[in-house]
C-alpha cells in the first residue's frame, strides 16, 4: 500500500438521507441521516474494514458505493473517474461488485449455480456458452466442485457454499473491487475462516481489493489494513488496523473494542463499557453524534461537530474534540 | 480455460448433476397429495364433460314437453328428472358446462394476464408509476365485486360477451394487487439487487428474476378466484344479465327452476349443486397448488 499514489477508490462528502412519507400527500416527516457527509479513500491492493453498531450506516454506504441506492450528494471517483461522470455506472459496476449478508436472499431460488453466476456476464453481451463455461471456471475456483454444483439449485446447498457461489458471482466481471457486507456473519465460525481464508487466498490470487464490512471486530482485525468506525452516519475514526486496535483514540472506538468478548478470565469486561441504543438517526444529537453516551463528554461536544483530525500518527484520523487541540475539550485523560 | 468443460468428454457428461428443476419438484409435491389430485379429477372430468357434451349427453337439452315437466329424479329414462320445461336435466347440467366453465375460466384467466402486468409493472417500477396505477386499480377496489359486475353488465347489456367483459374487470384489481405487493417484496430481495448491480435492464431483471418468483403465488390466488367467477357468473345469469333462455347455464338454470322448490326440491338443487362441485373442486386445486409450491414443505 502506497499513500502517496493515487487512491483506486475516493469518496467524498457522501450523503444519503432517507425522506420519512409520513403526511397523506407524501409529506415528509423528517428524514433518517443514513450517511451524513463521509469521506474516504481505498488504495489499491488494501482491505478497508467498516465497523460499527446496527443502523450506523455500514450496508448503506456499501449501497451506494454500487450505486444500488443513489447517493444524494458527494462523489465516488473510481480510478480517477467520477462515477456518473466520465465513469457510467455500468462500467463502475464491472469494477466494483458487491456480496450481500444473506447467502439465501442472495441467489434466485428458481436459477441453477451455473445460470445465476453467468447471468452477470451473459446481460453485458457474453455469449452464452463463453458465460456458463466462465461459470464453471469461477466455481472451482471458490472450491465449489462445477460437476457437482453447476447445475444445482440454491436450497440445495449449505450456507458456506451458498456464500461462496455469491463470491463467485461477485467476481464474474474480474472487479477490481469486492465490497463484502456482512459477507461472513451469518456462517458458523468454522465455515466463516473457510470463507475468510478463501476470500484471502482469493485477493493475493486476482490482486483484488475489499471493502469488508461488519460488525465483528476480531474478524476486520484479521482480515483488514485499514478500519474506518462509523456511528449515526458519520464517520468516527480511520487508521491503520494495529494503530486502531492498540490505541483507539475516539471514545466510541474504545467502548467498541472493550465490548469485545475477551478468551482471557482475568480480564473479563465487569463493567458494560456503552450503556443504551443509539440515538435515533431521524433526529441526530447536535454536535458530536456520540455525546450523548460519551463518559467524556464537555460542553463543546454538545455544541459543535467535530471534523476528523489526523493525529500525531500518520493516517490515523478521528472525530473527537478531546483530540483536537484548541477545542475547548480538556482530553480523554482527563477524567477518566 | 474451462471450454473444454462444455465440450467435455462423455465420462464428464455423465457425471455433471443437473439438479430437477423448481417446477418438477411441485409437480412431485402435488401428486402426493390426495386431495388436490381427487380435485384435479373433478375439475378434468368436468371439462371433458363440457368438451364433449354432445357425445356425453342421453337427449337433446332443449326438446321441451308440457307432458312431462318437473319429473323427479330417477325416471324412467331422465336419470336426473326433467325441469319446469319437461327438458332432461342431466343432458341440461352437461351442456350447462360449458357455458358455465367459460364463464368461470375465461374472465379469471384474461384478468390473470392483464392484472400480473399491471401488478409486476407497478411493484418493480414504484414510486409514482405505482401510486398512480395502484390508486386507479384502488377505484375499482372500493365497489364490491358483486354490485360491480352488476353494474357493468346492466350498462353493457346482457350477453355472453357482455357479461365475460365485466367479470374480466371485476377480477383485475385483486390480481394487480396480490402481483404487485408479491413484486414488491421480491425486488427487495438480495438477489434482485445482485442483479441490479450486474447492469442488467429492468426488463431483463424482471424476465428472469421477477417473473419466475411472482407468477407462482399469483397464479395460485387466480385458481381460487375461478370458484369466485362462476358464482359471479351464475349470479349475473340468475339476474337475467348474462346467459339468457333457452341456454343451458347452471346460475339461469337455478333462477328459473327456484319456482318448482316446493314440487321438485331436489331437482331444482341440482344446478346449485354442479355449481358448488366445481368452485370448490378449483379452491383444492388451488390449495394443493400452494402447499406444492412451497418449498420448505
């Protein structure tokens, strides 16, 4: 991974917010900030891991980097081309697929293996045959056996399995980029490193790069180079994956790594590190998202947004107050 | 690379498992389940009898006789009596068929096609195209299905013809409505993404994922509405507004004999009672339908 080479992924200031129809007329009743305005880069041949609670914004993002969901502001550059501008969307979708969360809802119950894998390639003008045999090819190589499973349909397999024609499919267009949304969580653990030493043997194989989304943090600590934390849309801190995990700075980042389950007896967590639910995301809280369950919380985080800050650590940002010098927060370790 | 996995050799051919399709496996669910099969019998029997009523038939359905009206069941010679015309009653039930089936069958079938266009179009567009086509569809929705069909076939007039039109109508807004709220949720499915984000078109995305996943359920609501349409039929014919005298037809045939309940009680249920085989013959059908359909069973 090179910083100072051009990023293969840029996004920047994306922005969806989901209109609330509440009145008779379509009125809207408020909207839900899904994304609010994020920043951030992929460099080629990296994995970024997303992180965070349910509704935070992680399988939205992902949605919109694949323009499944349109994006209401802010840019995607892929490869130095804006999307939608020099870049159609169609060409951005051979660069970039995506494998959803639920191997089952992910594949057409009435297509066989081979027909739902070669769909992809067949729609963008493939022949036929040239598709089902680069069908057959994608299966042995997600170690799926093509004899046996080609012409096989998708309740007939496991969830492992399942997931792995998905991964397949995902890789019919040679994408540059695999987005992966909860890709693995629902496996069971064993079947879960089988898809994850595949999805590593996978990216050294095809030099892809992966957008790994999901809320288990030892899973993005094996699997990423880089973790970006997201909460209520925003996000709360980005950095190099040894850097996060040994010295969070955001206190949202801290809570989230010490609920981690711990194999260690000595140290279990007795005290709950984050208390409640996220505030709801229709009427966010002013100024730092966070404050409200934030045991270091000051005025100022009340009051004001935080930006993300780079910190005295190359490429390590976050969006706290206690980081930013001058901002009338007195520092985490102050209180605590 | 894998070409030559297409073009394998026959050892490779053989060993390839193709996996029954989807719609074998219902057929194999449906005839292992007795009731549906026994339905599927009535409602064939009751085809073929229509089909070939002429061959079926002991006598002619129309030769009246003042001599010999309303005879009771067992005669000699009218198995099944003779109604208030001296007509042969069993001769008139074969007959009655056809007209009754044509009038239970075709309107469901024509709205089948008509309504899945209207539903499939309006649940994976959305937005505006579904609000505008789903608050027409609504209109329809707020007359009662009965007072409906009565009111178009009083302003068309009465007829065969007249009467299939209205009950065509009457059976579309149900249809678009079950298409389209079925469409609904399958284009939120995952896999409808996927291929969303394979660039494929609407059209194609629909022809190959939508479709194949709506019309099953929908078309199982639309055999259930058969037993509804001939009922429907029967009643506009009852009415006076369908099927008009001297033809046979099961809801005609019961309006004119329900002066002779008091005579020939049992005679005069006959009609009703063809009629309620057959609607519901098609709600079993129906019924095994779906739980063949299901794949979790």
């Amino acid at each position: 991974m090179t910083p100072e080479s051009a990023p293969l992924l840029q996004v920047n200031d994306l922005t969806k917010h989901f209109p609330l129809s509440g009145g008779f007329f379509g009125r809207s009743a408020g909207v839900v900030r899904a994304v609010d305005s994020i920043s951030f880069e992929v460099a080629a041949g990296e994995t970024l891991g997303i992180v965070g609670e349910s509704g935070c914004g992680k399988s939205t993002t992902a949605r919109l980097l694949v323009n499944l969901i349109e994006p209401d502001s802010g840019q995607i550059i892929l490869n130095g081309k804006r999307v939608g501008g020099e870049m159609s969307v169609r060409d951005m979708r051979r660069q970039m697929q995506m494998v959803f969360q639920d191997s089952y809802a992910s594949l057409n119950p009435r297509l066989t293996m081979e027909d739902s894998i070669a769909f992809g390639p067949h729609v963008n003008g493939m022949p036929r045959n040239k598709a089902l045999a680069l069908a057959h090819d994608l299966l042995s190589r997600v170690g799926l056996e093509p004899r046996r499973f080609a012409g096989r349909y998708s309740h007939e397999l496991s969830g492992g399995q399942r997931q792995r024609v998905n991964i397949a499919r995902a890789l019919a267009f040679s994408p540059k980029i695999v987005i992966l949304d909860e890709a693995v969580s629902a496996l069971d653990k064993s079947v879960e490193a089988q898809v994850l030493n595949l999805l590593a043997d996978l990216k050294s194989e095809l030099g892809l790069t992966y957008v790994f989304i999901s809320h288990d943090l030892n899973v993005v600590r094996h699997m990423s180079d880089r973790v970006m934390v997201m909460y209520l849309g925003k996000i709360a801190e980005i950095g190099p994956v040894d850097a996060l995990y040994s010295a969070p700075a955001h206190p949202y980042t801290r809570a989230l790594l010490a609920a981690m389950p711990s194999m260690d007896p000595d140290r279990r967590t007795m005290e709950p590190p984050l208390t409640g639910d996220p505030p709801n995301p229709i009427n966010p809280p002013a100024g730092c998202r966070f404050h409200t369950r934030c045991k270091f919380a000051q005025d100022v985080c009340g009051e004001e947004q935080p930006v993300l800050h780079i910190l005295p650590h190359a490429l390590h940002l976050a969006a706290c107050h206690a980081h930013i010098p001058h901002s009338g927060h007195s520092g985490l370790e102050a209180r605590a | 690379m894998s070409d030559d996995l297409i073009h394998a050799p026959a050892q490779y051919q053989a060993a390839f498992q193709k996996s029954p399709g989807y719609w074998s496996g219902v057929m194999r669910r449906f005839r292992r389940d007795p009731v549906a099969m026994i339905a599927l019998c009535v409602v064939l029997a009751l085809i073929l009898m229509a089909v070939f009523a002429p061959l079926v038939a002991p006598a002619d359905p129309y030769r009246a006789s003042m001599l010999r009206r309303l005879r009771p069941i067992g005669t000699e010679g009218f198995p099944l009596g003779t109604d208030e015309l001296g007509r042969d009653m069993l001769s008139r039930l074969i007959y009655g068929g056809r007209l009754s089936l044509l009038m239970g069958v075709t309107p469901v079938f024509i709205a089948f096609l008509i309504g899945s266009v209207i539903g499939i179009t309006a649940g994976y567009l959305g937005g505006k195209v579904n609000s505008v086509l789903m608050r027409t569809i609504d209109v329809f929705f707020a007359f009662p299905s009965v007072l409906l069909a009565i009111a178009l076939s009083g302003a068309l007039g009465a007829g065969i013809f007249n009467g299939l039109l209205s009950l065509t109508v009457v059976f579309i807004p149900p249809i678009a409505r079950i298409a389209e709220s079925v469409t609904t949720a399958v284009r939120r499915i995952e896999y409808v993404e996927a291929a969303r984000a394979s660039g494929a078109s609407s059209f194609t995305i629909v022809r190959v994922h939508v479709l194949g996943n709506v019309i099953g359920p929908v078309f199982v609501y639309a055999t259930g509405l058969i037993s509804v349409s001939l009922i429907l039929a029967s009643g506009l014919s009852f009415l006076g507004l369908g099927v008009k005298p001297p033809e046979p037809e099961w809801g005609l045939m019961l309006n004119t004999l329900r002066n002779a309940i008091y005579v020939q009680p049992w005679v005069a249920a006959l009609p009703g009672l063809m009629i309620f085989i057959t609607s519901i013959s098609f709600n079993l059908l129906s019924d095994g339908l779906r739980s063949a359909m299901d794949l979790k069973s």
